[in-house]
C-alpha cells in the first residue's frame, strides 16, 4: 500500500521515468513471446528458436539496467535522517523501492500481453490482413504457462536486482584487528601483552585487597604495567578513556558522496577486452584461401561484440576520470577547475552508462552494416529490439545525469550562497558535455568502424 501511495503521489518526472520502464517492459515481453510463438510455429527448428530466445537476453539486460537506474533516482525512496523513526528505515526503503519496479514491470508485461494477443487474433479478429500470423502463431493454441513464465521473467529479475543493489549496509567502517591468543588459548581482540606472573598473584582478577595492593605496586615500579583486564584501577581508567562507553546507534544509510582522488580501476581491463574483442572480430572476418569462401564465423563475431561491448563499459569510468584530469591541466581557471572536479568525482556513476551507450552505438554501426551487406532484410521484432536497447540506454544515461545532479545538489547550493553566479554552473555543465563528446565521439567512431570491418567484407 505504501508503494502504491508513493507511485501515485509522485512527481511527474518520476512518473515519466517509470513509465519509461513499463514501455521498455513492454517491448521486451513482446520480444519474448515473439520468441515463443517462433517455437510454436516451427517446431522443426529448435535451435533457431533457441537463437531467438537468446537474443532477447540483450534488451532484457537494457530493461533491468534502467529499471535500475530509475530506482535510485527515485526521489520518495532515498534514505534520509531520521525516517526510522517513523518505520522507514533502509530495509523498508529498498521494500519500497523493489515493490514499485516490480508494479511498473509487471504493467509492461501486461500491456505486451495484451498487444501479443490483438496481434495474433485471440482478442478481436487478426489485424494488418494477417500480416503478423506468421512469425506469432495464430493458427496454433498460445500455452498458457510458457507464456506466464516468460512475462514473469523482466520482473523477477528487475526485482531482484534493484532489492540487491539497494539493500542497506552499514555505514560504519569494519575495521577487524587481527586474532590473537588470550589467556588459555582463548582468542581475543587486543594485543596487548601480560607481564610475567600475572595469574600468580592472589586477587589479580578480582576487585580485592591484594588485587588493588599488586596493582598499585605494578604501578609503582617503572617498567612494569597492571595487567590488562581487571581491577578497580583498570575499569576505572577504561571508562575514563571511554573503551567502555556503549556504542552509539547506527544512523540511517545516507549515500555518501564518491571520492574524487579515486581512481577508476577497471581501465587496463577495459582496454584490453576491446582489443581481445576487436581481435577476435578480425579473426572471424579473415579473407579465405580455399577458392569458395565460407560465410564468416557467427559465434567468432559474437564473442568479438561481447567482449567489445563489455570493454568500453569497464574503461568508461576511467576515460571519464581521464577526462577531468585534463580539463584541469595547465593552470586552469574556475570554470575549467570545477568541470574537472566534478567529472573525477562523477566517473563511477556516469561512466558506465555512458560506456553502455557507445556499445549500444558501436553494435548499430556493425548491425547497419550487415543490413547493407548480403544479409537478410531485418524485420518488426530486430526494429523492436533495437529501439528498446538503444531507448533503454539512452535514457539509463540521462537518469544517471539525473542522479548525480541529486548527489551534488548541496554543493551547488552551497556555491550559490557563496556568490557564484548561475552562469559559471550552466557554463561548467556546458563545458563537461563538450569534453565528454570529443573524447567518447571519435572513439565510438573509431571502434565501431573496427567491428564492422570484418561483416563488410
């Protein structure tokens, strides 16, 4: 019920951005019960139905991706101080937050079902002259299991994935000393060592006489300390120094800002995926020598865009990084200081969006391509397909802006409290957009025209 509050009463950007994620749901459940209705109408051909069926995993990973990034932007479902108080605490957060990605799914798979059936005649007669028979089946009975199987597969998997990337954690830091043996093997957290004799002296453990007179004479000689643990003298100076104090509670998870003197990792990874990927699509488009040449390799060029596709996402966030080192090279003014700072600071969270972006680009130069080539034309479902991987990433780049506009909102203000004019914020925005285009356009460019090389000879 909370959910549904929260979904109604939302704002209408956040609305717009759900009901991205249902269009998105939606394309994709048609795309897999188109899959199933191929099965359906050639059963002599299950490996070609398998294909179909696997190539849905790609717009389905787009779908997740975005539901994803729209769960984290979602305004009503971030934690703040203080809403444990009223029962909102983290886990109640990411309830909250799984709930209503599982409602816009769910509503997306609905509508391609609904879309599924109108188009195969099971509603109202067959539509378009029965043009979409074919590849849906509609002369054969729709199971209904298999179909309620593939619909429940997006919102399942959005589901899952947004209440494990939002589960909460502990923003205390764990900071584990190593184990050591204490006083008959018993393990213990403090290293601190004993004196020799410390268990043979009567009432050492104990808040006794003799305990407080072997204390006090450990204290007198120089050299020599209480033994650690026990008496009067010891509890006393613990608690004085506050060892003993309880712990204070543990504040509601508030996502901290990124570090921006971190540097990305997954760079020398990412660029040497694209190059294995790259390699690997030159290999399978290598000229034959026997006089009838065969068709080139699918799984070799498969191989070669995954590989491609995942190297370009782990070296994003590091280009980016690169990015902003740059624009605050040689002496550079505000303007140039605060776009550089910003985009160090923002690599982790934009990169990899932007990183599925230029993949998604590189495959729809190397798709074109092959369209043109001696390849079959590309019918309804690959348009479909395409336009929910390419809308999906797209607009899990624009929500990812969106975030991280969110995360910095205080510094912003605090820059206009301090005098800084709009202009310089507008400017400097300008100025991040301008580099991250000339780095990532050539190099989109250049990679894309490298996969494609191989499917256009």
């Amino acid at each position: 019920m909370l959910a549904l509050r929260l979904t109604r009463a939302a704002h209408p950007a956040v609305q717009l951005r759900r009901l991205l994620v249902a269009g998105a749901s939606a394309g994709t459940g048609f795309l897999l019960l188109s899959s199933l209705g191929y099965a359906l109408h050639h059963p002599e051909a299950p490996d070609a139905a398998a294909l179909h069926l696997a190539w849905c995993a790609v717009p389905l990973a787009a779908t997740v991706h975005l539901a994803l990034a729209v769960a984290r932007t979602d305004p009503g479902t971030r934690p703040r101080p203080g809403l444990s108080a009223v029962g909102l605490g983290p886990a109640r957060l990411m309830a909250v937050s799984a709930l209503t990605t599982a409602l816009s799914c769910t509503l997306g798979s609905l509508l391609a079902l609904l879309v599924f059936l109108h188009l195969r005649g099971d509603l109202r007669g067959l539509p378009f002259d029965g043009a979409a028979a074919d590849f849906l089946a509609a002369d054969l009975p729709l199971p209904a299991p298999a179909a309620l199987t593939l619909l429940a597969l997006l919102p399942a998997t959005a589901t899952a994935t947004v209440a494990l990337a939002l589960r909460p954690r502990d923003p205390r830091p764990v900071s584990r000393g190593p184990r050591v043996s204490g006083r008959f093997g018993a393990f213990g957290g403090t290293p601190a060592r004993e004196t020799f004799g410390a268990y043979g002296r009567f009432g050492a453990r104990s808040g006794g006489r003799s305990g407080r007179k072997a204390t006090a004479g450990a204290e007198g000689r120089p050299g020599r300390h209480p033994a650690g643990g026990g008496g009067a003298a010891t509890t006393a100076v613990l608690t004085e120094n506050g060892a003993n104090a309880p712990e204070p509670p543990v504040p509601d998870a508030v996502p901290s800002a990124p570090d921006p003197a971190r540097t990305p990792v997954g760079l020398p990874w990412g660029i040497a995926l694209v190059t294995a990927g790259l390699a690997a699509q030159a290999y399978a488009g290598r000229p034959a020598t026997v006089p009838a040449p065969a068709p080139a390799p699918a799984p070799a060029v498969l191989l070669g865009w995954l590989l491609t596709g995942t190297g370009l996402v782990l070296a994003a966030p590091g280009l980016v990084h690169l990015c902003g080192l740059l624009l605050q090279c040689t002496r550079p003014g505000a303007l140039r200081l605060l776009a550089g700072r910003v985009l160090m600071t923002e690599a982790g969270r934009i990169g990899r969006p932007l990183g599925v972006v230029c993949a998604v680009a590189c495959a729809g130069y190397a798709m074109t391509v092959l369209h043109h080539g001696p390849a079959s034309a590309f019918g309804p479902l690959s348009a479909v397909g395409a336009l929910v991987v390419a809308g999906s990433a797209v607009t899990t780049l624009l929500t990812a802006a969106v975030e991280a506009r969110q995360c910095r909102a205080g510094t912003t203000a605090a820059l206009l409290r301090l005098g800084a004019p709009a202009t310089v914020l507008r400017g400097a925005a300008a100025l991040r957009a301008a580099a991250l285009l000339a780095l990532f356009g050539p190099l989109t460019l250049g990679i894309a025209a490298l996969s494609a090389l191989p499917l256009a000879r």
